[in-house]
C-alpha cells in the first residue's frame, strides 16, 4: 500500500510537471520577475555538439515551470520558516515591511556628482538637489538583527559634500523619519521600493521649502482626494522574495479634482495614450500599479496644469519623482520632466533644452538606492 | 547531465521510465544502455566516443583475461591482457586528468614554456575507469566470470545513476543482477524514497551551505573575523558531504528503481570518533577499492612495518590525486594517511580511552581542517584561510557580519547536524515500535514535501527579478 502510494506520487510528480509543461502554453513575459522568459530552444546539430541547446533547454524548462512563480514563494516560505530574514537582497522587516539592502558603491556615487557638476557648470538657473533617503534608512529600526547595510546618510554626506556649491542640496530624512516614526505614518510601501504618496507629500513639502515657496492652497486645505485611486497592491520587493504570509499595500495617489492637466509627450512614440490627466488607470489593472503614475518612466514629458506659480521648472529624476510631480503639479503650471536613464542623444542636451524652453529653475529628484546605481547620469550634458 | 536538473527530472527520467517498463525483458538493458549514453553525452557530447572505447577495450580485455581459457603454460596471455587493461585505462586517466597538471608544474618549476593541452576532462571517466579496471582484474583473479556479452558489459559500466558521480560500483556487485534483475513495486518504491532524499541533501541542504561557503571564503580579511573562517570552512564540511552523500543517494535509489541493488557508499561519516572510522565510513566504494586494487596487491600489513607504512602513504596519496588534478588533492590525501598512520602506531590506543566527546572533537577537528585543504587549490588562499582560522592574521574573534551569518543560518545548521547523524533513523525506529502506522504515514509524506520542495529551489536558482524597468 505504502509503496503504491509513494511510486504512484512520485511518476505523477515526474510526468505531471513533464507533461503538463509540454501542453501548457508557454509565457512570454512575466510580471511577477519583470523579465522575458526563455523561449523553446532551436534544435541543430552544431549546437547539440558545442552544448548550447543542452544549457537552453535547461534554462527553459526552468523559466516555463508550470507553477513557477508560487513553487519560488514556497522556497522563500520555507526559508523563512528556517528564521533566514533575508531573500534575495530583501530583508523580511519589522510590521510587514520588505526593505532593500543597500550597499554603498563609493565610486559609482562619486561619478555621479561629476557629472552632475560638470552639467551644472552649463546651466545658469538655480538647482534644486534632492536625494531621497529609501526605507532602508528611515525605517532601519525596523530591521531584522545582524543586517549588513551601509549607511545611507554617510552616502549622502558624500553627495551633498561633493556637489557643486551652486546646487542646493536637501534630503528630507528628517521629514521622512518624523512622518514614518514619529507621526507612525506609512511613508514607504511595504512591498515596493517606492515611497507611497504620505512619503512623496513628504518629499514636495521639503522641496517647497527649499525654493522657497508655500505648499500649493489645494494642499494646504487639504483638498486631496487618495480614494478613487486606492487598490491592492504587491510591489517589486514583493516579487524579489513573495511569500503567503505577505499583506497587501495600497496603492494610492491624490486627486485634485479642481485641478486641470494635460501631459505632452516630447516624443509621440513614447505616448502610451491611455493617459487621463496624470494618470494612467489602465496601470491600476496591472501588477506593477506604480507605474500608474504618468503610465511609467518616459524621456521627456511635459506637464501643463492650472498650477499656482507661472515659474517654469524642469525635474530630472528617478521614478520616486513620479509620486511627487501630482503635488508639483498642482504648484507649477508648466513642468518639464526628464528621465536620463531614456534621455540619450537627443536633438538637444538638457542644458540646451533649459535655454530653449526658457526654464527658469532645474529641480533633480533622485532616491540613494538609485544615485547608487544607475550609470546614466553620464548623458546628463 | 545531472540528476539535480530540470531536463533530468521532467523529460529524461519520466520518458526513461516509461520506455524501460514498456519493453520486453530482452530489451531492457539496451533502453538502460541508450539512455546512459545519451545522459552522458548531454554535457559532452563528443566524449561518449572515449567511453565507449573503453568499454570495448574492457570487454576485449576482459575475455582474455579468463585464465581458465588458456593451458598452463599460456596463462601469461591472461596476465598480459589484464596489463593491457591497467595500461589503457591509467594511461587515458592520467592523459585527460593530469596531463595539463604536469606541464604547469614543469613550466612552473623549469620555465619550459611548454603550451598546455586544449583538453577537457571528460566527465565520469575517474569513476568508469576505475570500474573497468576492476572488473578486467577481478576476470583474472577468477572472482567474476567474464561478461560473453559486450551490451551487458556496457550497461554496466555506462548505467546513469552510477555513471558521474560514483558510487564505484563493482561488477561484482552487479554481475548477476545485469541479467537476473526483478523490478517490484517495493524496490522502486524504496529507490524513489532514496532518490528523493538525496535530491533534498543536494538541492536543499548542500546548496544552503556551499552558498555560505561561497560568500565567505569570496570574502577580504578586512570583512572577516576567526569565527567567520570557521563557520565558512565548517559550512564547506556539510556542504561536500550533503552534495556527495546526496549524489550517493540519488544514485542508489535510481539502480533501485531499474531493479539494481548498489552498495551504500556513506555511512554517517561525521559521527566517527577517529580517522580511521572516518575513512570506514567516506565514500566506502573509493577507499574499499583503493584497499582491493592498490593496498592488498602491494602487500598491505603482511610484509612488516616499514613495508606497511610505505603502502598506506602509497594509497593516501593516490586517493587524495584521484580527487583531482590539484597537488593540494594530494596533499590532502598525504595528511590523512600521516593521520591514520599516526592512530594505527602511536595514539589509537589512548585515544580509544579518551571519552567519547573528545573522541568526536578530534575525529571532526582534523575532517574539518582536511576539507581546508581540500576546498582551496590555491596555496597563498589556503595559508590565509588556516591563518584566519587560528587567530594569526589579527582578525576578530567574531564581527556584526559574522553575527548576521549565525543568526541567519541557525536552524539551517540545527538541520544540517541533525541530517548528518542517525538521529533521524532512530526517531523513525522509534516511532516505528510505537506505531507502525504512524512511521508509514511520516514517511509517505515525507515524500512529496521534499520532492516539491525540491522543486522550488529548482526553479528558484534562476529566479531573478528585475527591480528597475525592462529596456
């Protein structure tokens, strides 16, 4: 009996994921990792020899699993069960929370602000730096023990020592940990690597008070309206180390409903066209519910608004940008946004671009997790 | 190919299963053999065309080798065939394995300049020519008859769960079952029990603790602390016998599955209480050969002590080269043999006497530093790594870093000492005198939790998200 059961689980274990792989249709794409997936391989006798169809049917079997995506929650379950508070360069934190590891890349950091000082050296308008502190930082408290993480603070130390004395630089850490501890308000997301909209307001607050200006009247009086976007949501850190015991985040982003919007792709292949004012609510039916702000990451957009100020202003930044531009919004009327990691060899530099457009102030938004990362700053001309 | 991969579990091993149960008795051994071939020729395609070589040069030999087919005065024919045997099969080892070793250490020593050979080592071949070889001098010591079929022999000698990895199987072993075999719901059954385990030792187990490893020894002095080094050098100790014991597994439990019955190749070896017991209980199919094949023909014990201490540094050193084509392989062999020679003259007896504790220590103490020497093929990397170990590079005793580790790994190692004593076993005995209803329903589920598991760390070696946007 006992044999029966054990043989007859083990062939339909074998033949099961077997067969069920070979009908099962295969995915092209997938959201949970963010990737394409490897494809049937091409079968010829010179890649039989020298092994390369060997090694692709390898990885392809492996990316077609059929449950592939709840078989690696199960790993990850089971390593926490195992008490392993770290996954795949997530740490499991306190009160649901998943938080990037960050590890400084001094070198990386120090090009960076090269290029953003030889940049600046073509602009004669003033700069705003913001770097924005990422949940590893503000949140460290609620950190699993023995994290290896670097500090933060001391890359921005880094930054704001190294910038040009013509930039002003600001990092709202301060703002963001009395919101986030203080205050027990939710500033990051839980299951993704972006601030939510309680930590953008955070983030538009400081940069107001920076160029010296008030806060917008609609935010002042409270005029926001966070329910017509509010969905479930399980970001990218979520994908990075999923797991059955994860609660869900809610995504949300503020509606003014007095204001007026209208955003202008630079490039019209760029324009995905579901864009109603800033944002694109087919997103919300996606896994990736961010990328609802402004439908996703573009080159050059431009923001027109019923805005307060008549000031034209370019931001160059990262994706936390995107959580912040519906408050600027609401600020400036007219809001030149510029992405560098898309920006290459346009008809025209950035600083051309500020010339051209007759941009009278250049603010720069940018997480420390990213200016730790990316390499695109060197387009920055 | 290995048995720890998707192809292997969901297409080779479903359609090999398939295939080998559809057909008629006579056809067995050569879906067996086809099978084998093509497992082998999966990596290396190319190199098949050398086993198969010598597996026609086994059976050749093989037949000669038969003393009882010659009249007295011709029995060197038979002695010379069996050289010829020994000749062809060293000789392709020592060619593909250590040819390169040779002209680097020339180069090194001379400056000849000489330019190494472009070749690979073909997979298995330390392990199917030692079998080969035993089975031509087995023929000729009159232990097994010779094979009159060269399928059988080649179905033998090429049959996949014993092919890569070991364990040695002898012809011995399988002579008779190569044709008298009976495949039964019970033996499969307990082959897939077997072959589960040992794929959860490998992809579960010895992956968690090669990955420590890994991450440690990858690690500068300025990051790592003494008891960093230890607990990398002390990860690598489970992570070798995790992924050998569980290879051993695999392999045992797939000849089951076909109806073979293999000899255990590991027996608890981290609860011996000296090095001796270790080497009675480490891939037992290696050092009983070594014993039959090199040790006993050279004499062994019989010819007095200096005679005897020659032939265990003999075997010791051939064992730890036939690891591979590194002189720290050696080296690592020459340390146990000083070892066992040092417990079998002058302190195995009062070792004996010792408690039980410090018995254990000692054994684990020398295993874990001889996996030191076998885990770094580098000498400078080596030093550095016992010099962190014993305190003499300045290093900390212990760091936030080396914290993390433990706090990290800590069920996991609970898990990895536990599974490496008979702990389990004598639960399961325990609960089988209780209830023998109990233990069969532990076990039955044991089954597919592990096998499932497995599965997802599959899957999840090349599960790798992007954080930031597609291009």
């Amino acid at each position: 009996m006992k044999a029966r059961i054990i043989t007859v689980f083990f062939l339909a274990f074998i033949f099961g994921f077997g067969i069920v792989g070979l009908i099962m249709k295969d995915r092209e794409f997938s959201d949970m990792e963010n990737r394409t997936l490897a494809q049937s391989p091409e079968v010829t006798g010179e890649k039989i020899m020298n092994g390369e169809f060997q090694g692709s049917l390898e990885t392809y079997l492996s990316d077609q699993m059929p449950l592939r995506d709840g078989l690696y929650a199960l790993k990850v379950d089971y390593e926490r069960l195992m008490l392993k508070t770290y996954q795949n360069g997530v740490y499991f934190a306190d009160d649901g929370y998943l938080i990037q590891e960050y590890k400084e890349n001094t070198g990386l950091v120090e090009n960076n602000i090269r290029f953003i000082n030889g940049f600046v050296q073509k602009v004669d308008v003033p700069v705003t730096f913001m770097l924005v502190p990422t949940a590893t930082a503000v949140l460290n408290d609620k950190l699993p023990a023995g994290c290896l993480n670097d500090d933060q603070m001391k890359t921005a130390k880094l930054v704001k020592d190294g910038l040009d004395e013509k930039i002003d630089f600001i990092c709202p850490y301060e703002e963001l940990k009395n919101a986030g501890v203080e205050q027990q308000l939710q500033v990051f997301y839980k299951t993704d690597h972006h601030w939510n909209a309680n930590g953008a307001a955070e983030g538009y607050l400081a940069l107001m008070r920076a160029i010296g200006k008030q806060p917008s009247e609609v935010y002042l009086s409270g005029g926001y309206d966070y329910e017509p976007i509010n969905r479930e949501f399980y970001g990218t850190l979520y994908s990075k180390a999923p797991s059955a015991l994860q609660k869900a985040d809610r995504f949300t982003a503020p509606v003014n409903h007095g204001g007026e919007y209208k955003v202008e792709f630079a490039k019209e292949q760029e324009d995905p066209g579901t864009l109603a004012g800033l944002y694109d609510l087919t997103k919300l039916e996606t896994k990736d519910k961010y990328a609802a702000l402004f439908g996703g990451n573009f080159s050059h957009y431009t923001i027109h608004s019923n805005g307060e100020n008549d000031e034209r202003i370019l931001v160059i930044k990262d994706s936390y940008a995107n959580a912040v531009l519906p408050y600027l919004a609401d600020s400036f009327k007219t809001i030149d946004v510029v992405d560098m990691r898309y920006y290459h060899m346009e008809q025209q530099t950035v600083s051309e671009l500020i010339k051209s457009e007759g941009i009278s102030r250049v603010i720069m938004l940018y997480n420390v997790d990213f200016f730790n990362s990316d390499n695109n700053f060197l387009w920055l001309d | 190919m290995l048995f720890s991969s998707n192809v292997f579990l969901y297409m080779f091993l479903p359609l090999c299963i398939a295939i080998y149960f559809a057909v008629p008795r006579k056809l067995k051994n050569f879906v067996l053999l086809v099978f084998s071939l093509v497992f082998y020729a999966w990596g290396e395609p190319k190199y098949v065309l050398i086993m198969l070589a010598s597996i026609t040069v086994a059976f050749i030999t093989g037949l000669f080798a038969d003393k009882s087919r010659y009249k007295e005065k011709a029995v060197f024919k038979a002695r010379l065939s069996m050289i010829i045997a020994i000749v062809w099969n060293l000789g392709f080892l020592f060619f593909f394995k250590y040819t390169n070793l040779f002209i680097k250490t020339a180069n090194d020593i001379g400056g000849f300049g000489i330019k190494a050979l472009d070749i690979a080592l073909p997979i298995g071949i330390s392990f199917y020519s030692f079998q080969t070889l035993s089975y031509v001098i087995d023929v000729y010591k009159g232990e097994v008859k010779a094979q009159r079929n060269i399928l059988n022999l080649a179905t033998y000698v090429a049959l996949f769960p014993q092919l890569i990895a070991g364990p040695i199987v002898r012809y011995q072993t399988i002579e008779e079952q190569l044709t008298e075999r009976k495949e039964s719901f019970e033996l499969f059954s307990s082959g897939v029990k077997r072959f589960t385990y040992g794929l959860a030792k490998k992809v579960i187990l010895a992956n968690a603790a090669g990955a420590l490893f890994e991450e440690l020894s990858a690690m500068s002095n300025d990051k790592l602390s003494v008891l960093a080094a230890w607990l990398g050098i002390v990860a690598y100790t489970f992570q070798i016998f995790f992924d050998f014991s569980g290879y051993s597994d695999m392999a045992i439990g797939l000849g089951k599955m076909f109806g073979f019955e293999f000899l255990e190749n590991f027996d608890y070896p981290y609860i011996s209480k000296s090095i001796t017991e270790f080497w009675r209980r480490w891939h037992i199919s290696l050092s009983t050969w070594f014993r039959d094949y090199v040790y006993i023909p050279l004499g062994g014990n019989r010819r007095g002590k200096g005679r005897q201490i020659f032939n265990i540094m003999v075997v010791w050193s051939l064992t730890g080269f036939w690891h591979g084509a590194s002189w720290n392989f050696m080296g690592w062999g020459v340390y146990f043999g000083i070892l066992l020679l040092l417990e079998k003259f002058i302190w195995g007896k009062a070792l004996q006497k010792a408690p039980k504790a410090v018995q254990h220590i000692y054994a684990m103490f020398f295993v874990v530093i001889g996996w030191a020497l076998f885990a770094f093929d580098d000498t400078d990397r080596l030093i550095n790594n016992l010099k962190n170990m014993f305190g003499l590079n300045g290093l900390p005793i212990i760091n936030d870093m080396t914290v993390s580790k433990m706090l990290g790994f800590a069920v996991t190692f609970v898990i990895l000492v536990i599974a490496s004593t008979p702990l389990c076993r004598w639960a399961g005995s325990k609960i089988k005198a209780k209830s023998e209803t109990a233990f069969d329903i532990v076990q039955t589920v044991s089954i597919p939790v592990l096998l499932i598991l497995s599965a997802a760390y599959l899957v999840s070696s090349s599960y790798n998200p992007f954080l930031y946007f597609r291009f």
